[in-house]
C-alpha cells in the first residue's frame, strides 16, 4: 500500500490515481485496507501474486483454444508474420473478435499483477503475442471511444496504418504482405490483392476500415452521401457478421461498393459542380420525385444558383447549409416508416361446468397474421400532411365447426371459420404547431377505448380523432368515431355494447370522446379526465390518478381510477347505472415488481364498454373481466424481468386474481378466481433477432359462470421495410 501510495497520482478522470484505475486494483485495495485495519497492521495487504497467475494461466488456456487449429508455434521469431492469420482465423469464430478481446484484457489484468513470478516471465512472450492479436482485432474500436471529433479523421488513417502494444507499432497491411495504399485512391490494382489475399475474414475487415474512412473523409460536407454509403456499408457489414452471406461474398461486394464510392466521388466532374455545389445537389436528388420531375440538368442547375446566392449573401460555411437543407428536406417521403409484422396465433379455450345457451366445450383455432403499417412524414409549412396506412390478413391454419368462435377467424353462416380475411385502411393527418387531425382509419388507445389488440389482428376505427400537446405536460384528446372493423371482420360495422361479460344487441352510430391528461412533477404523476358517449347506448365519465415514486433501490407506483357510466339517449341497452372503483399498487425493484390490486362494482349494472375491448380497469384481464354487477375483486401479481440476471428479453408473470360479491340475479351470490402465467421472450441477435415468443396459460373458475382453462402461444416478427 505504502508502495502504491507513493506513486498514485490523481489525473483526470482516473480519480482512484493512475496506478490503482489504470491496474483496476480499486476494490482489492479496499478490502485490503479494511483487512489491514481490522487486524492492527497485521493483515496481508498486499495483492497476491499467486492468486493472480492463476488467472493468467486460466485466461491463457481460453485464448489457446480460441486459436486451437491455428498452427502459432514460430511466434518467438515470427510473431508478426503471423498475426494476419491468427486474427483472421477469431474473426472465423461465433463472436470470435468479442470473446478473444474480453479475455486478454483480463489476461493483460492479471500478467500485470504477477509479472514478477519466474513462472509468468516463462510466458511473457506469449502474453505479448495474444496482446498485439487483441490490437489488429480492435483497436478501431477503441479508437472511436477516445478521439474527439476534431481528431476523427486524422485517427481513422492512424488506425488503419498502425496500432502500439508493448511499445511496438504493428502494421495491419504488412501484416498481411499488402502495401500501405493511398487509401484516397482505392484504385482495382489494390482492391484486386485484396481479393486474393488468403486470410479472408481479415480481408474484410481491412475493406470495412477503408471504406469507413473514405466515406467520413469524402463526404464530411455531403451528408446526403454521407448517409447513404454508411448504410450501405453497415448493411453489408450485418449481414456478414449474421453469417447470412459467406466471407468471400461479403469480399466481393465491399469491392463494389468501393467502385460505387469512387464513381460517386467524380459525379461533380460530370455535372460541372464544385464539392459545395454537389452537396445541395445530391440534398435535392435525394428526393426521388424532385429527380423524376426536374432531371438530372435542371437540379444541376438549381444547386449551382443556390451555392452562388448563399456564397453571395449569406457568410455561412458550406457544411452548415447542407445540414440546414437536409434538415428541411425530412418532409413527406423522407420521413416515411413502414413495417411488416408476422404472427403466428394459436388460442384454445376449454369450457367445463358450462353456463348459459351456448354448450360448445371448446373453442380452439389457428391463424397466421400480416400488419403492415406505412407511415408518412408531413410536407413542410405551417400546415403539415401526411398519410398513414394499414394492412391486413388474416389466414386460417386449423379450424373447424366445433371448435370456432376463439375470436381468431371470422365465423360464416355454417359456423365454419374463414380461410382468410383482409382490410387495407388509410387516414389523412394534418398537423398544426403541437396538434394533430386524424380522418380516416383509426386505432385509438384511450381510457374510455382502449386498443384492444389480442387476437390475431387488431381492431380498427373509422372517423375523426384530435391530439393537442399546445400546453407543456398537457395533452387533450376528441373524437368521433362511426363505426368499427372488429379483430376478427374485414368489414365495417357499426358499433355495439358489452355489459360486464355479456354483448348487448342495440348497435350505436357514433362514439364520441373527449379528454385530456397532465403530467407533472417530473412526469412522475399524472392526472386525467375523460367523457365517452357510445351513442343511444351509454355514456360514462372517468377520472385517475397514476403516480411513481423512488425510495432507495425501490420505485413505488399507484394507479387509481374511477369510472360513471349511465344510460344515454334512446337507451338501446336498456338502464343502464355503474360505477367502478380499482386501485393497483406496485413496487419494483431491480427485475422484481409486485403488484397488489383492489376493483369494486356499484350500481345497479355491470361495466359498459365497447363490445369487445378490455378496459384499463386494474383487475380486468383477457378471460374473465371481473366487472360483474357489484362484484369485488383482488389481484396479487409478479413480475420478473430477467435482464436483471444477464438474459435480455425474458419476462414473466404470475397473477391470481379472486372475486365474490356477484348479484347473479339467480338468489345467490357469485364468486370467480382466475390464476394467469405469461412468459414471453424476444430474441435480442443472430438472424432470429427480434422474434417474439409469447406463452400464456390461464385457470379460471366460477360458480355462476362457465370454467375456463386457456393456452395461447403466440409467435411474432416485426420487419423494418424502411
């Protein structure tokens, strides 16, 4: 300690002093303080050596056998000759260049710590070789993290040309035998001796270094070129590292691109326009419509006047006013998004003890289902407008007479489910400052209509909807929607109610809202009010309070609402009277949350809603809703998020949910309990990144309605179309 104390100097950011930050011995230093101290002076301060070498030879045996079939025996005396190969031979593995830089950063670790041992001096050579392999294979990576952005450029050519370890400078391209090339030329004799060098894998990654750096360095005032290089770039670059295309694939079309880069470089000459001028105009050719009207000349010419004009009137540098025209041209086509989701949808429900008319003892189906969602930008002005689209089909997998109904496929008139059915929707929408008009195709999330998608496909609306964040943390919200497309129709429909569980037969013309909702306190409350009329139907008023609050490691939460309904206008449900009360209560802690829920029922009805959505209502779930005339029910759930334990994208919950207090209207009082389990797991990377996993199982009991028992297994995929 005396020793380190001496020497350790506070710099920078290294605020536990150089040597104890750069070593990483901070927490070891601690505890021998601790230990020191606890002791009297009598406690064994110092790092064992021993202890440390035992790391290094742990570490030294992963690295021998990530280059296990790699033949590295002449390192002493050729180490640099055979450094191409090694590194091209991790860059072969899964994860190889990841797996190979983590251990010999800990094995760097621990040679620090116990160099001084005869045994770790008999493998110091070997120790440097691992190190300078480590270097070919990253240091771009570190470089990125260290430079600044005025020293970006000059580091990208640093990179490539060399990289220091142990004092020595290695230099990938004689690595390999190649020449260091005028990486501004990137002429076909250099990109043909790239193509044949044997160590293919590094191949790539010295074409990937090139190009990077070509692109940054060319095109740092062109951002329109800029863009579209590094996405072809990062493209390949995926899909090689994937394995979706071989090593010697990736090769051949990285020496395209380069062609591709260099033709583009000399586009200027062609046009008769100065570097400035090309970038304006490739900031207009960027809009393919501005390309198909005008023409190559006239944009030519447009980018040519412009650059003058500026240069003229303006003292503004040229890179700034190309971000300043790329900026203003993310308009209607720019802005544009589009995905396409697959899902895979298998329900089965198995009814017992059944209640009422309907004696089916089970409903069980499969579908595969196709959303694709296209969304503009907004032209430019005061009033922006854009145009948003959705797509639909439904296809049947497995289905039958008996066993139709799951809410999956439409049912025909024989009972059978439909082999397919498809909707193609569209609405316009004009924004205005903060507000926003929607006519058209809907899909409106509310707490008086909440989006409801849990079939196979999602149920949309038609009509006119309004959203205004005019006022900071306040956002209000208005509609007027005329009818539906249910989850399982592909037409429209005018709309109807539900009362608790049970569909109501009068059909309305129009549901109206209008509400808003308030953050403040740093977002951590809201507060909301909303009116809903489904018209001739209902009417109902709602009021919440949604707070959070941190204690510790602990984060607290509380989600309070209270809903009044009533019969509306020509009262096609009959009288209608109920309020409903719910309260959920959570605390989470790293993946752990814990929930604990209380809902009551009052008045002389059962819940109205929108026949068939479920409601924000805390005890309310997919099976049974638990909002039954004066029924009262509690919930204890959990939750648990395992990327708190390294494994991203896995999440479960267990739920149990019971209830009494029913008015059956039968002379007796009725009781239900429901226990849910949801697993779902997202696939974070490889090929299948992204594909969704859903596993739901439910028991649901009662004594006055039918028993439940459900499985639903969902697959999905969502593709980025652009």
């Amino acid at each position: 300690m005396q020793a380190i104390a001496r020497v350790n100097r506070v710099f920078k950011d290294k605020q536990g002093g150089l040597v104890v930050d750069y070593i990483g011995i901070a927490n070891e230093l601690k505890a021998a303080l601790k230990e020191y101290t606890a002791s009297k002076g009598r406690g064994r301060p110092t790092v064992d050596a021993h202890e440390a070498y035992a790391v290094l030879e742990e570490k030294l045996d992963v690295l021998r056998g990530l280059l296990y079939g790699f033949n590295y025996s002449d390192y002493l005396t050729g180490g640099h000759k055979l450094l191409a190969g090694a590194a091209n031979h991790v860059l072969g593995l899964e994860d190889g260049k990841k797996r190979f830089a983590d251990n010999a950063l800990a094995m760097s670790k621990a040679f620090t710590l116990c160099c001084t041992l005869d045994e770790a001096k008999a493998v110091r050579d070997e120790v440097a070789f691992f190190q300078a392999i480590k270097v070919v294979l990253t240091k771009r990576e570190i470089s990125a993290k260290k430079k600044t952005d005025e020293d970006r450029e000059l580091a990208i050519r640093q990179i490539i040309g060399n990289a220091v370890v142990s004092g020595e400078v290695v230099d990938v391209f004689e690595a390999v035998g190649l020449d260091k090339p005028n990486i501004g030329l990137l002429d076909d004799e250099f990109l043909a001796e790239v193509r044949n060098l044997p160590e293919k894998n590094l191949a790539v990654e010295l074409l990937e270094r090139l190009l990077e750096g070509e692109i940054k360095s060319k095109f740092a005032s062109n951002l329109a070129q800029e863009k579209k290089f590094s996405e072809l770039l990062d493209s390949v670059i995926k899909r090689y590292q994937n394995r979706s295309i071989e090593t010697a694939q990736v090769i051949e079309e990285l020496i395209e691109m380069a062609k591709k880069f260099a033709a583009a470089s000399k586009r200027g000459e062609q046009l008769g326009l100065n570097d400035d001028e090309l970038a304006f105009y490739d900031a207009l050719a960027n809009n393919e419509a501005s390309v198909r009207e005008l023409g190559d000349e006239i944009l030519a010419k447009i980018a040519h006047e412009l650059t003058a004009n500026l240069r003229q009137n303006v003292t503004i540098a040229a890179a700034s006013a190309v971000q300043y025209v790329h900026a203003e041209a993310g308009g209607f086509m720019e802005d544009v998004t589009a995905t396409l989701q697959a899902r895979n949808y298998y329900f089965s429900r198995d009814f017992s003890d059944i209640e009422g008319p309907n004696q089916q003892s089970k409903a069980e189906e499969w579908g595969q289902g196709f959303i694709l969602n296209f969304k503009s930008g907004y032209t430019h002005g005061t009033v922006g407008v854009g145009v948003d689209a959705i797509g639909m089909l439904g296809v049947k997998l497995d289905s039958s007479p008996d066993r139709a109904g799951t809410g999956l496929l439409p049912v025909a008139g024989d009972g059978r489910g439909a082999d397919d059915y498809s909707r193609l929707g569209a609405a316009l929408k004009v924004r205005v400052s903060s507000t926003e008009l929607r006519i058209g195709e809907l899909q409106p999330n509310l707490p008086v209509l909440t989006f409801s998608d849990i079939r196979l496909l999602p149920p949309t609306y038609q009509g006119v909807s309004f959203v205004s964040n005019e006022i900071a943390g306040l956002t209000l919200h208005g509609g007027h929607l005329r009818s539906t497309s249910l989850r399982n129709e592909a037409g429209d429909d005018r709309m109807r109610a539900m009362l608790g569980r049970t569909p109501q037969a009068g059909f309305s013309d129009a549901f109206n809202y209008a509400g808003g909702d308030y953050a403040l306190n740093a977002k951590r409350t809201s507060l909301s009010a909303w009116y809903a009329q489904l018209e001739d139907i209902y009417n109902q008023r709602f009021l919440s309070l949604k707070h959070s609050e941190p204690l510790g490691s602990w984060t607290l939460g509380a989600n309070l609402g209270f809903y009044d309904s009533q019969e509306d206008g020509s009262k096609l449900a009959g009288e209608i009277d109920n309020r409903a009360f719910y309260s959920l209560l959570s605390a989470r802690q790293g993946g752990h949350t814990f929930y604990v829920g209380y809902q009551a029922m009052f008045g002389d009805s059962a819940f109205p809603r929108v026949f068939a959505n479920v409601t924000p209502l805390g005890n309310e779930v997919p099976t049974y809703e638990f909002a039954e005339k004066d029924e009262r029910s509690w919930q204890a759930r959990y939750d648990y998020d395992f990327a708190a334990v390294g494994v991203p994208g896995l999440v479960a919950t267990v739920r149990y949910i019971a209830s009494d207090n029913v008015d059956t209207d039968r002379g007796f009082e009725g009781t239900a309990h429901e226990r849910d389990l949801d697993i779902s797991y997202t696939i974070q990377s490889g090929p299948l990144k992204n594909v969704g996993i859903r596993i739901r199982n439910v028991a649901a009991r009662s004594n006055y309605r039918s028993d439940i028992d459900e499985n639903r297994l969902i697959l999905s995929y969502t593709l980025a179309l652009f």
